[in-house]
C-alpha cells in the first residue's frame, strides 16, 4: 500500500494565514509516544526541545507494554491521546503522531495493525529500530553495520558510553544527532516502508532519522 507523505504534506498548511490579526498562532503538535523510557529519555533532551516563540510544541509519552514485547499497547494509548485531544478541540490537521517502538523479538503480524493506522492518515508515523532502540543511539558515534544483535548492540554502546544505563539520557550533541542521521541514510529505507516490512528484512535498521529529521526542521534547528 503506497502511503506518500510528503513533508508539506504532513505539517499541513500554515494556519497563519487564516487567524485573525491579533490573535496567538496555533502551535503545531508533535506528539510522540513510546514503549520505553530510554526512548523517552532520548526525545526529551534539550536537543529536541522547542526554542523561544516556537510555533511547535512537543509532547513525549512512555507507554510500557506489561511484557515489554507488545507493540499493541502503543497504539492503543496513541488512539486513546488523540480522540482525547480531539474531544477538546485541542488537535489540528497536520499535527504530527508518532509511534516510537523497537523490533523486542514481536512478529510481523503483531505490526500489520500499525501500519494500518499509519496508512490512514498523512501526519501519522512509525519510528521503528531494530533491534533495539539502542542501535539508534549507537550510530551517534559509529556505523551499526555488522551489529545486529542485542548483545553486540549494547557492547558496542558500552564501548563508547561505558556508563550507559537503560533510561537515561546519554550526553548527545547536536553534531551527534546529524552523524547518526547521515550513518541511518546509508540504509536507504523510504520513508512508507510498512514496518512490517522491515520487520522482515536482516540485518539491523532504523527509522528513527524521519523522525529526528522533522522534529528538528520544525523546531527550527538545521
């Protein structure tokens, strides 16, 4: 299923434009909920907080699953943020949703349903690693290739952060940020990939840098 989302697209178009002189833009939402909190951690550094009189606000949410393998939560809890948003008039047309989740040894039956609500909408995404969200933090400080296992991951992760934990936020950098998007490019992936898809594919991967890359464009850092 061909899903384009072109990134004008999916900001939608400027509300500027039709409100009434004198009154406060209304900020576009990105709303960004995970299955862990190292992914929580991650999008709730400095790096990726709005700057002054940003029209952009940013909402992170750790989501457990009880098992830590089901993805299905995630969605729920997604549906759940939005129709509550939506009930308040607190929701617009081109407010970003994104699922932040990791590959955690789940089928690719158990994506098809998230593929399917991305697929509905054009501001709705899936930023997916496998496997595991840390593979995505170790390309901040070196290329992945040959490393696709959880346990290569994190000792290649140690090797650069020796005192990482599962959670906390890593001393990242905005340089850092651009070297792991530019070692995620390398892949190749397009952006409607069904994630199911690369559920299927060896080796590891990431689409994170999507994710990454439109955050910080509207926030406003290059």
């Amino acid at each position: 299923m061909s899903k384009s989302k072109s990134y004008s697209g999916k900001l939608g178009g400027s509300h500027a434009s039709s409100r009434p002189v004198g009154t406060r833009a209304i900020k576009r939402l990105f709303i960004i909920i995970t299955e862990g909190e190292t992914e929580r951690a991650y999008f709730t550094m400095d790096i990726f907080k709005p700057r002054r009189n940003s029209d952009v606000r940013v909402q992170v949410i750790c989501e457990k699953s009880k098992d830590g393998s089901d993805p299905k939560p995630v969605l729920s809890s997604m549906k759940n943020k939005l129709e509550s948003l939506k009930q308040t008039n607190k929701l617009r047309s081109g407010d970003s949703a994104w699922l932040v989740l990791d590959d955690d040894d789940s089928q690719s039956e158990e994506f098809q349903a998230l593929d399917a609500w991305a697929a509905e909408r054009h501001d709705r995404f899936i930023a997916y690693t496998k496997p595991q969200f840390e593979w995505w933090l170790l390309l901040h400080y070196r290329e992945g290739t040959r490393i696709a296992t959880k346990s290569k991951c994190l000792a290649a992760l140690r090797d650069r952060q020796p005192n990482y934990q599962k959670g906390k936020a890593l001393p990242i950098t905005l340089d850092q940020v651009k070297d792991a998007r530019s070692h995620a490019k390398k892949l190749k992936i397009r952006r409607d990939t069904p994630i199911a898809e690369l559920h299927e594919k060896a080796g590891a991967l990431t689409t994170v840098h999507f994710l990454v890359h439109d955050l910080l464009t509207a926030i406003g850092v290059q």
